[in-house]
C-alpha cells in the first residue's frame, strides 16, 4: 500500500468500524455481467435487451457504448487479483443469461458455462467466496422479442437456465441469488421506459411483476431439484417511503409508491400474498389481485436469506414534476400525479439521490415490522455511491466522499441491528459494496463512478482509489480481531 493511502486509512476510526463486525459477518464487493464484461458477441453470446436498447439513439447518455466496457471477459486473472488484494470475503457478480443460453431457450453455449466455471474456481483458489446472481437485468433478445417479462413463458425458461447455472456450479457456489432487483425491471424497463425494453406501459407493467416472481419461484425449485451446496435468496431495492407533508394526498401517495417500491415484491415472497393497496388505487393493482393459490405458493418458498439494495430513502409529494426518475430522464414522470421530493437536510451523490444512512437502520426496522418471523437472515447484498471524478488518473484518486459514505452505512448496519439498536432483532449476515470498478451504469453510461477502483475507458487500466484502500484497511483491522 502507498505510504499516502496508508495515512489515509490506517486510524482509528478503522480500527473502531471493524471492532463493530460481528464475528462471521461477510464484507463483499458486487458486480455485473452486462456493466462489466464487454466481449458481447465472444465465444458464443447471443444478444441481449439491453444490446438492442443501447443500440437505439438517445437511450444511452453521451451515446456511450457498453461493447467493451471494463472488458472484464479478458481480464478475469487481473480483476481477481484486484479482489484478493482487496482483502473482502466475498465477490457477487451475475451470470450472463444470454452468455449460457444465447437464445433464452433450448441449447446452452458450453464456452459461456466454462467461463463462470473458471471464474469460480479462479475466486476460491484466491480465498474468496462466491455469490452468484442468476439474473441481473440481461433478459435474451429473442425472449424480449417475445414479450419478455410480460409473457409469463420467460418465467418457465428462467428455470431451464437456473437449472443448467446450477448443474453446472452448484458444487461451488456459496449463495445464490434468484434475480436482481425486480423492481427496477418494472419500474425503468416496462413501467417508465427508461431502461431496457424500453416500455412506458406505468401501471399496466404490472403482469411483469408477477412474472418475475414465478421465474424466482421456479428457479429456487430448480436449484434446489440440481442439488446445489449453497443458500439460495433473491435481492431486491428496498428504500423506506416517506409523504411530503400530512396532507391526505400525500400520505395516500406515499403509501402507493411504497407498494410499487417495496411491498408488491416482498410480501409474495415472504409472505404469500400481494399486499392491499388503499381502496382509491385498487384499480390500478387489479391486475395483481387475480393471481392464484398455486403461483402464491411457489413465489413463497422458503429462502436461505433476504438480499437488501440500499440506496436512499424516498419522500413523495402530490403533483406532477420533473421528467426525470432515480434511473435517469423520463417523460413518464411529468405526466404522473405525484413526484420525488428532495431531502435538503442531506447531501447528494452524482446521480442526485440522499446520502442518508440513518435511513438503513429505519428500512431494516420496517421489514421485520413488516415480516417478523418470516424474514430471512439478510444482507446489503448492494451499498455505494457515485461521485464526479476524473476520466483520466494518474494516481489514486482520494475520494473522501466515498469513504464518508461507506463508513456511515456500515455503522448505521451495525449499530441498527446491535443489541439495543432500532433493528436489534434483525439477523444481518454481510454488507457488499457496489461496486468494485467503474462500469457501465446503464442509461447513465459510463458518466456515474460507483468504483473502489477507477477504469479509464480508453485505456481501461485499473486504478484502485482511495477507498479502495480504506475498505482494504476495514478487511485487515477485522481479521486482526479476529
């Protein structure tokens, strides 16, 4: 470690931070495939949703491209030595569905299959754990084609690539996880439409929902049928939903995006059934409330653990405002009855979401409100923040703002669920950071730096930052604990 970054880092504060880790607690970094691979059409890749909507004009800011991205399918061997030295137990990173299954059905692709197999056992010989996430986002091309989320057909064929993922690993993995994120599918793919497909369908996405919780259901089955070694959960964004004032519409409001949020995904899950949305929305939900025993039952199948992205608190206010969304910019937003609105007590990251750690402990709170013995273990399976930084680096960049923010949420983790804390009855096994490197940030391109380490995309060298470091210093003051 350079003597600057060691000064930095090596303090007391640190010191204090890792004596707060539980014993056993896992401290990872995630990624995924789509943001970071590149190589779209090696050794056998079919395309992708997200190919196709990156493809089309104005979709992606600055008209960045992801087809090379941080061309981690050539670099594995220097991304991995970057994790090991990094000093974290465990690595979440996605699979590729059209890299195993290139046409979402029918015949997988043996050299897509070969190459998780190697980077899985490349991470164990570093000493560092697997969490596998079967879906992050990269739906095939020919699967949207027909229809994609909406066509409850993808679900079925989510299964058949869940059971070959799991043939295939299964013997290695130490947790899985079902999909990610499903309300941001939703809500930036088919609700909003500023995210690959594309769609703008608002509350007739719904079908999309339901979908995706049956592709869950059915590849926990499958996993399960494969015999794998390891824990199976799902991760979803969860962020605690606050009105803008008292005002009726708003806490009407507020209690309806809270269900679009958080609810309409978790409480299949956990419990069983979709939530009851206050009688002015119910039409909007219609179509939620028609789904049978059966499909309940398999959404609901017992988990391993629950996966938590957290990323900021939400305030909703009524009336129409900026057409713009968390995701980027939308028409959609303006013609919608209520909008975001800001928390001017805190700061902001590059995309213009909170800073509000205290928020975790609140969100980790409601859920055991919300599920109490039916909520799993959890993990932050998904904590970070961009921030402008340079193209173009010379050295570390010290980005104190990132270490800030790590530092918070991890405290706000464990203080929240230590005995006496506001969630002291909530099981939290780890917290992973997003993200390791810079990467392609969807619609964003890559104009949001969420990484310990910078990437220059020209040259696509490697530049671990400041907090890099910091988290490296976190990694070896606990295990000297320990």
């Amino acid at each position: 470690m350079a003597g600057q970054n060691a000064d930095a880092v090596d303090n007391s504060s640190v010191r204090d931070l890792a004596g707060r880790l539980r014993p056993g607690f896992t401290l990872g970094v995630a990624a995924a495939a789509f943001q970071i691979e590149g190589a779209l059409a090696a050794d056998g890749r079919g395309p992708s949703g997200w190919d196709a909507f990156a493809a089309k004009p104005g979709k992606i800011l600055n008209g960045h491209s992801p087809a090379v991205a941080c061309d981690h399918y050539n670099r594995v061997p220097e991304d991995i030595a970057l994790i090991r030295e990094l000093g974290i137990d465990s690595y979440r990173f996605s699979l590729s569905w059209p890299r195993i299954q290139p046409d979402g059905r029918g015949a997988f692709n043996s050299q897509g299959l070969g190459f998780y197999d190697r980077l899985v056992d490349q991470l164990l010989g570093a000493g560092i754990s697997p969490m596998v996430t079967l879906y992050h986002w990269d739906t095939p091309l020919p699967l949207e084609h027909s229809g994609g989320w909406m066509n409850r057909a993808t679900a079925e064929h989510f299964a058949a690539y869940a059971a070959a993922a799991g043939k295939r690993l299964g013997d290695r993995v130490a947790q899985w996880v079902t999909l990610n994120e499903p309300v941001s599918v939703t809500l930036n793919g088919y609700a909003l439409g500023v995210h690959a497909p594309g769609r703008d369908l608002l509350f007739k996405a719904l079908p999309s929902v339901h979908h995706q919780l049956l592709a869950h259901g059915l590849a926990v089955q499958a996993l399960r049928a494969a015999g794998i070694a390891g824990g199976i959960g799902v991760t979803n964004l969860h962020s605690p939903v606050r009105p803008a004032s008292g005002r009726f519409t708003d806490r009407l409001l507020a209690r309806v995006f809270d269900l679009v949020l958080n609810r309409i995904y978790a409480d299949p899950i956990l419990l069983g059934r979709y939530p009851k949305p206050p009688a002015a929305a119910r039409p909007w939900f219609r179509y939620l409330t028609r789904a049978s025993d059966d499909d309940l039952r398999l959404i609901s199948q017992p988990l391993d653990f629950y996966g938590v992205n957290y990323y900021y608190p939400v305030k909703v206010a009524t009336g129409r405002g900026p057409a713009r969304s968390p995701a980027g910019r939308t028409e959609v937003m303006a013609r919608m009855p209520f909008h975001m609105a800001p928390f001017p007590e805190y700061d902001i990251t590059g995309f213009g979401w909170p800073v509000a750690p205290d928020h975790l402990g609140i969100l980790l709170r409601e859920l055991k409100d919300r599920y109490g013995a039916a909520l799993p273990p959890l993990y932050i399976t998904e904590s970070g923040a961009s921030f402008p930084e340079p193209e173009h680096v010379t050295g570390p960049i010290e980005d104190a703002r990132r270490i800030d923010y790590l530092a918070h949420h991890l405290h706000h983790a464990m203080a929240s669920t230590a005995p006496g804390g506001i969630a002291h009855d909530v099981e939290l096994l780890g917290y992973y950071v997003w993200t390791l490197m810079d990467n392609f940030e969807w619609a964003a391109g890559y104009s949001q730096r969420f990484g310990l380490v910078h990437v220059d995309f020209d040259t696509l060298k490697r530049t671990p930052k400041t907090s890099f470091y910091w988290l490296q210093a976190l990694s070896r003051a606990r295990k000297a604990r320990a």
